[in-house]
C-alpha cells in the first residue's frame, strides 16, 4: 500500500538564521515519522537576507524540499495562501519557521487526522511567553470574532499551525474572496475537527516579523471579511444613542423653555450652549463611527471587484 503524502507548509520572511534549525528539526520529524511520504514547500515571501539562497542550496541536502519564491513580500498570510496553492498532499500542515510551533506535534496530529479527523488545531495552552498586552489583545481578539462569526466557531489560541486533510483544503481553495485569512476559512468550511495543546517557546534565533500593526492588520482582515454584524451594530447602537441624547435634548430643552418663562431659575446652567454642544458631539461621534466601518466594507469591496492576486508566484523550484 502506498504512504500516504504530507505537505508541510512553512513562509519565510528574513529567515536566514531560522533556515538551518527549521530543516535540520523537520528533517529529524520527517525520519521519526517514516510511515509517511513528506514534502516541505517553502515559501519566501520576498525576503531581503539570504532565505532564497539557503533554501535552494538546502535543495541538495533534502530531497523532500520545494521552494516556491514570491515577485515580492506580499505578507504572511499570502505567503502561507501560495504554499497551501501548490501542496500536493494528502494532508497539509502550515507552521512557521520559528520552532515556536513545535514540529513535535506533527506526530500526534497525525494519530487524530488516521483516526479520521479532517482538521487538527494546534492550541496554545498557555501564552506565557508573550507580553501582558499581547496576551490582553490576543484574548480580546479571539473573544470578539468569535462573537462576531456567528454559526462558524473560532478556536481560540489557534493560528496557522494545523493539520488539514486534503478534502477542507480543497474547500478552502474553491473560496472565491482574494483577501484570505486561514484561520478563519477553515472554521468556515467545517469538517470533523480536534486539537492538541501546547505550551508555546520562546523564539531561540532571529527575531519576529510580526509587529503590531501586522496584528492589527489581520483583525480587521479576520473580523470584516467574517460578518457584516459591525454595520448592524452601528446601526444600533447609534438608535441607542439617539434615544438616550434625544431624551436628554428634550430634557434639556423643556429646562430651557421653563427657565425662559420665569416657571424655573437655575442661573448656574447655560441651557441652550449645552443642548448645542450635547447634539453636535453625538451627531459627530456617530457618523464618524458609522463612515469608518463603512468606509472598511467599502474598501474591502473595493479590493474583491479588482480581482487582484493575493500574491504572484515568480517560480516554484521542484528537488528532482
């Protein structure tokens, strides 16, 4: 009976020091599980140092490596996109290169996807090696799109790193939108799920490109294109705000009136400057929130009816 094919999907951006340890440990993954063919597509996603060079020269060591090479840096989440385009496996694994996903849980992830799950989420258990305001986001983050998705369930604590058989990534694929998020297409599509937890490490070589505002970046990207329940929210909770200062502009007013017709006297409060002030402030607030939502949807529209690419292979280098 044939083995059956797993593709290990790993982007690299600027990763010239993290290249030697990620394959030297893959390599020893891939020896212990030996009831399994491995291909590892690399990605480089633009990098600037000597990731393209060290993987190719790495070609001629390890026979089960593929590089895919992007015309330019198109970011993480499109560099995993290209790599998942190409895999040729019966199941797929997207990890960084940091070791901070410990290629360790392939083994288990593969027991869970034999005993006939199509997605194996690996969760971190504890996220101790983050900052405080990493952790306070992150906590925030998968709280809120979970809320906001609806019937579709985010795991929390769970990034790229994930077994998925072929049939969800052909699922995923046949998803028409070009601004991509995977951690939320695959709860999207569904299919038989489980999970193995892991207390995350500290990153040992090189250092991160994800900051801030590449977080930032993938919450807007993972909450907009999940629901249009900001837009409803807008909606009511500018209704909300309405009534509450629509009640204190009539409040505000009849204190006006009484005060003019001598009925009342409350020399300390200038009636009228507040009513002012009271109504622009709300009218303010809620069109620009309501124009910056908006504007998110309408941007998001604007990039789907361009059609463009997520990203641009420039070459993909088989190991013959």
């Amino acid at each position: 009976m044939a083995k059956k094919l797993m593709t290990v999907v790993v982007p690299m951006y600027n990763e010239e020091p993290m290249v030697p340890h990620f394959l030297t440990k893959i390599a020893e993954i891939i020896k212990e599980n030996d009831g399994y063919n491995f291909e590892v597509v690399a990605v480089n996603d633009g990098s600037r140092d000597n990731t393209l060079a060290l993987l190719y020269d790495f070609q001629k060591k390890y026979k089960f490596l593929r590089v895919v090479n992007l015309s330019r840096n198109f970011g993480h989440e499109a560099a995993v996109a290209a790599g998942l385009s190409v895999a040729k496996g019966d199941a797929i694994i997207p990890i960084d290169a940091d070791l901070q996903d410990p290629p360790e849980l392939i083994k288990p992830m593969l027991e869970l996807f034999e005993e006939g799950y199509d997605v194996v989420n690996a969760r971190r258990a504890s996220r101790k090696e983050d900052t405080w305001i990493k952790r306070y986001t992150a906590g925030k983050f998968y709280r809120v799109i979970d809320k906001l998705s609806g019937k579709v369930r985010i795991p929390q604590n769970v990034g790229h790193y994930r077994l998925i058989s072929r049939r969800v990534l052909d699922e995923v694929l046949k998803l028409p939108e070009s601004n991509r998020v995977f951690r939320v297409e695959v709860p999207y599509v569904g299919f038989k799920t489980a999970e193995v937890a892991f207390v995350r490490p500290k990153r040992e070589h090189g250092k991160t490109h994800y900051n801030m505002k590449s977080m930032i970046d993938l919450a807007i990207n993972a909450i907009t294109i999940t629901s249009t329940k900001p837009l409803n929210f807008v909606f009511k909770f500018a209704m909300w705000l309405g009534i509450i200062f629509g009640l204190s502009a009539v409040t505000q007013l009849v204190l006006f009136i009484l005060e003019m017709t001598k009925v009342l006297v409350l020399p300390f409060l200038n009636h009228g400057v507040w009513l002012l002030i009271n109504v622009s402030l709300f009218l303010t607030t809620v069109i620009l929130l309501a124009l910056t939502i908006i504007s998110i949807y309408l941007g998001k529209t604007f990039n789907e009816t361009q059609k463009r690419p997520f990203y641009v292979i420039e070459s993909v280098k088989e190991n013959k």
